[in-house]
C-alpha cells in the first residue's frame, strides 16, 4: 500500500498467494476513498476480449510471460495514450531476416509501396502490393497472408471499408482472423480509436520507423528464431538507436531544413551488402511520381475541388516524409487541413508556394541520389 500518495496505473499478478489478481482488484475498486486507477492483470491464461470486457474491474490484460513491446503497447492502452508513440530506443539492432511472412499491403502511393516493400523484404517478409481496398479484398479472399498492412485513405474503397468486408466474409466462412494494421499519416487519437473499433488489430502512424514497424511485426508474426530458421549471417543489422548522424543535405540552417537526412542514414542502414540502395530506389520513385501529384492539387485548388485537393495533398504529405522532404509535407498538410475546415483565406496564402518547395526539395533530392547512387 501507498501512503498519501496515488499510482497513475496497477499492475496486478494471477495467482498471488493469500489474494489473487483479480480478487486484489474488486477490493481496491470498492474500497473507500480511493480515487479510480486503471488495472492491468497478468496472467498466464489465455483471456478473450469478450472476457475482458465483462470484468469492470479490469482495463487491461497482460499474457505471461510479458514481454517488452507487450507491457509498452499496454501502458499505452491503460493510460489511454495513443498506440502509434514514438519507439523506445535501446541499445543493440534488429537482425534483417528476422521474421517469416507473407504480408498483403495494400497501399495506394507509389513511393510509400516502394519504401514499404523494400523494409518488409529486408526483414525477412514475403511481400504482395495493392493499390486500394477493393485489390485487398479479392486478394485476401483469394490467396493466404500472415498479416495485412491497410492504408486508411485509398481511392476506389478505403482501409475501414475493406476492413469491414474481410470481416464479414470471415465471419460467414467462419475463416481464421487475418490481422489487419491500418496505416495512416493522421496519427490522431481518435483515428486510431476508430481504427481498432471498425475490426483492425494495430495502428502505426505515417512515416514510422523500423523499430516500430518491427513492433507489429513481433505481435503477428513467427521469428525465425521460433521456426528455427537462423537468419543470414551476412545480413545488416539494422540499428535500434534513433539517433542518426549530424545531417549532410541541408539546404538551410534553420530549424525546418529542406530535408531531414536522418531518413536516408536509416534507409542506407538497411540496404543488403551489395544489394541496391532503398536510398535510390525510393527517391527515384518519389521524383517520379510527386510531379503528377503536385500538378493533381494545385489542378483540383484552381477549379475550387476541395476533396479532390485534399485527397492529393494528403497523399503528398505521407510521400513527401518518407523521402524527407519535411518542409514540403508540411505545406501538404496545411493545404490539407484547410481544405478539410473550409478555410480559403489559408488555401489561398499556401497554394502559390507549392511549386517553389516543391523544386527546392527535387533539387535537395536529386543531390542526394549523386551522393548515394542511383542504381
């Protein structure tokens, strides 16, 4: 017992001797003068949701033994903070070919499919690429994945309504759960919330990190180490530490630089000896394909096509971060937003730069794919 003082969360064991877990529970949350705390409870039995929500007594179960992803994600969840945080940094790497996979992702822009399929292989994963929840859906009715990556913004049928349908169809074909983690650039809570609620197993916010996406991946999929498939002796190891070198492409010296370089030190980190350069291949993509995307918004904000406007600049935001072209993404998301609330004296102001950051970071990128090679 605490004395004149109070916990932000209680972590409760089952068994324990003399008062169980949940027993433990009842008798704090009765108990006189004592302020509501969120309870986890730890065992080692196997405890379904619908069990879990039938119990007042406890916000959160925990399965022995508890690992450190798990007790984050749950933390998490019992202090009601959004699930797609930062990742914790520690010492020590990821292995590349440390899982074994197949991964459906379905995924509507060029540049995120290319960086997405790039880090998925180079862990080990076997990868199929859609372009759209409608593609998702006939592929996981037709063929067998280990985990799908759902984008929530997609042309044709978006991630919830995909989602819904795969779904239903395992309900009426009584077929095994496919876990589903949506992906979206807009990391709002309630995004996440509605995420979990509509049949999604996870969240990760766009751009995420390796360590996080590796994160998911530790709760869906086997480690080789499970199948006993030692990985590649020869492979990279990819860094866990986030901190990246001091940026070398700066086109400035203010706060917001044209590029954040520390993407491409994380991307060079995963490329295989003598294998092509993620660097090259995703920035290659992007400069291929963000004309088409900059010539769509500033099209769709001349004829006053406000959905259309902020369907583009939503995808060039996430593409844009993904490359680094952070100052860029931002301007995409002001649009963005402005388009969402309407708000045209915004649009107005924004709109005219667009072309000009979006040369300045071509020329910031096309820098980069001289230093590190264009193959």
């Amino acid at each position: 017992q605490k004395q004149n003082n109070t916990f932000d969360v209680l972590i409760l064991d089952t068994p324990m001797p003399g008062m169980g877990g949940r027993e433990l529970a009842v008798q704090l949350r009765d108990g006189p003068g004592l302020a509501p705390v969120p309870m986890v409870h730890m065992s080692s039995e196997s405890v379904d949701d619908d069990e879990q929500s039938r119990d007042p007594c406890i916000t959160r179960t925990l399965a022995k033994p508890v690992k450190q992803h798990a007790l984050y994600d749950t933390l998490c969840a019992a202090l009601g903070l959004p699930p797609a945080l930062p990742s914790i940094s520690s010492p020590g790497s990821v292995p590349a070919n440390n899982f074994s996979g197949t991964i459906l992702v379905a995924e509507d822009n060029r540049t995120n499919q290319e960086l997405i399929r790039n880090v998925l292989e180079i862990l080990g994963c076997k990868v199929t690429v859609v372009n759209n929840g409608q593609e998702a859906v006939a592929a996981a009715t037709t063929s067998t994945y280990d985990l799908l990556l759902m984008d929530y913004h997609m042309p044709i049928m978006d991630g919830l309504e995909a989602t819904r349908r795969i779904r239903q169809r395992e309900k009426e074909q009584a077929a095994p759960r496919l876990p589903i983690i949506a992906l979206s650039a807009d990391v709002q809570k309630d995004t996440a919330k509605r995420s979990i609620s509509e049949g999604m197993d996870d969240f990760l916010g766009k751009p995420f990190t390796v360590i996080q996406l590796s994160r998911v991946l530790t709760r869906f999929l086997p480690s080789r180490a499970e199948n006993e498939m030692p990985p590649d002796p020869d492979a990279p190891a990819i860094p866990v530490e986030e901190v990246a070198p001091t940026p070398r492409h700066t086109e400035e010296t203010a706060a917001d630089p044209v590029l954040d370089t520390t993407v491409f030190e994380r991307l060079r980190a995963l490329t295989p000896t003598g294998g092509p350069d993620i660097v090259a291949r995703v920035v290659n993509v992007y400069l291929v394909e963000a004309p088409a995307g900059i010539t769509a918004l500033r099209n769709a904000l001349q004829r006053g096509a406000i959905d259309a406007a902020v369907e583009a600049a939503h995808s060039l935001k996430s593409s844009s971060a993904n490359v680094g072209a952070l100052r860029l993404s931002a301007l995409c998301r002001r649009l963005e937003m402005a388009g969402r609330a309407n708000d045209n004296a915004t649009l107005e102001e924004e709109a005219p730069t667009l072309e000009a950051e979006f040369e300045t970071a071509r020329t910031a990128l096309q820098s980069v794919l001289e230093e590190y090679g264009d193959s």
